[in-house]
C-alpha cells in the first residue's frame, strides 16, 4: 500500500502587519494584556487581496518546493471557513489560477481551525485507496472578513494566512502514519460565524450578520480535552511513545492551550514549534503555515516524526502524524 509522502510545502501571508498596539487604537484593550492572554504580538491582514489570492500563492509555493508540475496532480482539496464565494470553491480557484489540469477532482471541507487536517485526511484516503498520485492539501483563511472589530476578545486573536502541501503516493516507511478527524456538532454554538444571505419575500426574520461569535472559556476547556486526547489517540494508533515525536506543530489558536497541551504529552518546549506570537491565530492555514516555516528553518529534517493537532468550530478536532 502506498504511503503519502509529503513532497513540498508552502505558504504566504499578507504583507500588512497589525501589532497589538494598533489594536490599541480601535478596541479596548492593551499589549500587555494580549500577550499575556494569548501569546500573540502581531499578525497579518489581507490588503487587496482574498482568501482565493493567498490560497494560489501558497499552492504555487508548495509546488516549487516539491519542484512538482501542477499538471501532475490530480486531486485540490481546500479547507477553508471564508472562501470568497458560497460557489465556485476556493479548490476550483486553485485548480484554474495554477494551471492544473481539467476534469481532476477539487472541493473544499469545512471543520473551520481543523481544516487542514480534515482536508489532510481525506487527501490521504484517495492516495491508500490509489485514486490519488498527487494531491495538494491547502489550509487558508481570511478571519479579518468575519472578526467583529469591536470585540477585544475575539478580534485579537485572529490573522490571515495560508499553507499548503504537495503528497505523493509513494511506499516505504516515510509519509503519513495516521489521521483521524472527529466532531461534536451539539457544541456548535461555542464557536461558529452565521450565514448573512439576502432577504426574500419569504424571509420574515432579518439574517443576523456573519461575525464570528465565541464563548472562550468554556471552548478552552474543550479545546485543551479534545486536543490531548487526539494526540494520545494518533499515538496508540502508530505504537509510538510522547517521547518519540520530533516535533509537535499544534493549532496555533492560544499560548495557553498550546502549553497545556505540550504539558499534557510531557514535551519539553524545545519540541513544540510555536509562530503564534507573529501570525495569530490563521485558522485552517495554521498548521500548514507553521510547517512550511519549520521547514524552511531546517528544524524538521528527514526521519523526524511529527505530530499535528488542532481544534475548531464545529466543534471538530483531529490528529496527524507523518514521519519525514
């Protein structure tokens, strides 16, 4: 059976970036105190551009590290919360602005912060099942779009950005070990952004807008539960040991929820890779984000075995662990 092997990584971020003492000027709130809260000093806002613009950028880095045609692939799967559009999706954008070719499949996956994962899982089926050779997994997000600005304790949090991975079916002992997504729709309203649609003559109540909507301290909890128990379950499932993993590349959502999760594992911090403090929190383009740049640095080399985690609205949280 065929493995997927990570063969290229990307990603791109806006070029804007707000600091918390911008935030400062238009909410009531401090550095000090998103630091403090959060771990997050900064992160990127789109300026011009779109959630399917940073999505195509992260694509087309992906593939120039892989050194990989786009008409070699054969499967786009996008997991993103704020496409640009309710239809085409924002894999079919792709497909069209990297040159891919015509006819191969390309859909998005909604599980908000764990999109990536869930978008990683799925890819990973159609290349075991042999369907797939190539496929590209991107994360991407534009919660600027949809954060309320006037609400310090969600508006802080969040950034734009996106990642993407290239996987190749490929055997032998490197690639994906496993994944696994899961869900909880009964928690739904602890995190979740409404639909604002036009109103009809058959619409009596007014939409309620698309801000984004959080209930943060109960989520915390959640989030700390389901996150460890998804990396304790990826470790039962391969037969490894907290002290076999490489490196940890959480959900980069909270200093906080990324500590407790590290301490839960009993990782040393040396072994979590945190970029929070410069991003925030990217949503779906966190995990893939945080990779490429891990990547970049040299500090994920080959033989590493990582362990990806995240949590997000939906509820929904997953686990991956891939050996390099």
């Amino acid at each position: 059976m065929n493995r997927s092997l990570i063969t290229g990584t990307g990603s791109h971020v806006p070029s804007v970036i707000l600091k918390n003492q911008d935030l400062e000027k238009i909410v009531d709130t401090n550095n000090e105190w998103i630091i403090a809260r959060t771990g997050i000093k900064e992160r990127r806002i789109v300026d011009g551009e779109t959630t399917n613009d940073i999505a195509v950028k992260a694509a087309k880095n992906a593939l120039k590290s892989a050194g990989t045609s786009p008409k070699d692939i054969d499967l786009i799967i996008a997991g993103t919360v704020t496409p640009d559009m309710l239809f085409p999706s924002t894999a079919c954008f792709v497909q069209s602005h990297i040159g891919a070719n015509r006819g191969i499949a390309a859909f998005d996956v909604s599980a908000a912060c764990s999109g990536f994962l869930y978008a990683l899982d799925v890819a990973d089926k159609y290349i075991r099942a042999g369907i797939s050779k190539k496929a590209l997994v991107i994360g991407v997000d534009v919660f600027s779009k949809i954060v309320d600005w006037k609400d310090r304790n969600t508006c802080v949090l969040f950034g734009d950005g996106a990642g993407a991975v290239l996987l190749s079916a490929e055997k032998g002992k490197r690639g994906i070990l496993s994944t696994h997504i899961h869900a909880d729709g009964h928690y739904g309203k602890m995190l979740y952004a409404p639909l604002s649609i036009n109103s009809s003559p058959f619409h009596k109540k007014s939409p309620e807008h698309s801000y984004m909507k959080m209930q943060g301290n109960e989520l915390f909890k959640i989030a700390v539960r389901t996150m460890g128990e998804a990396c304790q379950e990826a470790l039962e499932y391969t037969g490894l040991k907290a002290e076999d993993i490489s490196l940890l590349i959480p959900h980069q959502a909270n200093m906080r929820i990324i500590k407790a999760t590290a301490e839960r594992l009993g990782l040393p911090e040396e072994k979590v890779y945190i970029n929070l403090d410069k991003y925030g929190n990217t949503s779906a383009g966190s995990i893939p984000l945080a990779l490429d740049e891990a990547v970049k640095k040299g500090t994920v080399k080959s033989g590493d075995i990582i362990l990806f985690v995240a949590f997000g609205g939906g509820l929904t949280w997953a686990s991956a662990i891939v050996r390099w």
